[in-house]
C-alpha cells in the first residue's frame, strides 16, 4: 500500500469539518462555539496522546489569541494563499524539530454568526469587521512523512 500524505490530511480535515458541521446544526450553545480553536486543540492533543503521529490546529493572520498565530512561514504562506485564492487548499512540504511533514492549509471560513461576533467583539482581535462568508483563518494539518 503506497502512503499518500494529502489524501490522509483531506481525509483528517473531512473528519474535523463534518464534525464542525453536526455541532453548528444540532445548535450547541454559544459559549462552547465561542471556544472553537481552544475544543479542536484539546482534540487535536488528545489524538496526539492516543499515539497518532499527525497533528493540527487553527491559525489564523488575525488570531485573538497569542497560540493561533502562524508559527512557522509555511502556516504564514498557507493562510495567505488560502485568504487569496477561496476555494483552494494550501500543500507544502516542511522540516520541523527534525522530521519531515506534509503541511495543509485549508480556509477556515465563517459559518455562523457566532464566530463572526467572537472575533469582531473580543477585544485582543486586531480584525472587527469580520462578516459570515470570510475567511477567518485556516485549519492547518500536519503529517509525517517519516514513521
């Protein structure tokens, strides 16, 4: 069997959406919406813990938070090609600690209203003219290429 490293990072990020979007139609309430990247972090790290060997997490070029900001140029580009070209996903190659990840960008667009309202109304978003529709950032997923 041949690893194919962007068909299993579509795959994690069908998962990940498909999950997004049972939770925004079966109307959970606004707090637990409000703390979307926090939730898929916790995920993310529990997957981690039970020995996956991929990862990811939301960034974003305006994050309210400190941790959502690009950590390295290739989550940087990928937000911006993302941002750039909707519809599009990002794929790159990176070295990280030593190891060797196939990276995907794909844009984190808003949905719902809620998302919309967190970001424009916290106070630490350097963004507050966010509408439904717009990117707001993106889901970055990262798999080794090295086992």
């Amino acid at each position: 069997m041949t690893f194919k490293p962007q068909e299993m990072a579509d795959a994690l990020h069908a998962v990940i959406v498909a999950d997004q979007r049972i939770y925004a139609l079966q109307g959970g309430d606004e707090k637990f919406k409000a703390q979307h990247a926090q939730r898929l972090r916790q995920a993310s790290e529990a997957v981690q813990q039970e020995g996956a060997e991929f990862h990811y997490v939301l960034r974003s070029l305006w994050p309210t938070n400190r941790k959502a900001a690009p950590e390295t140029d290739t989550e940087r580009t990928g937000l911006q090609f993302v941002l750039d070209h909707p519809g599009t996903n990002y794929y790159a190659g990176e070295s990280l600690g030593g190891r060797r990840y196939f990276t995907a960008v794909y844009a984190e667009v808003a949905t719902i209203q809620a998302c919309v309202d967190c970001h424009n109304r916290n106070p630490d978003s350097p963004k507050k003219d966010f509408a439904t529709g717009n990117v707001m950032g993106g889901l970055v997923v990262r798999v080794p290429l090295e086992f």
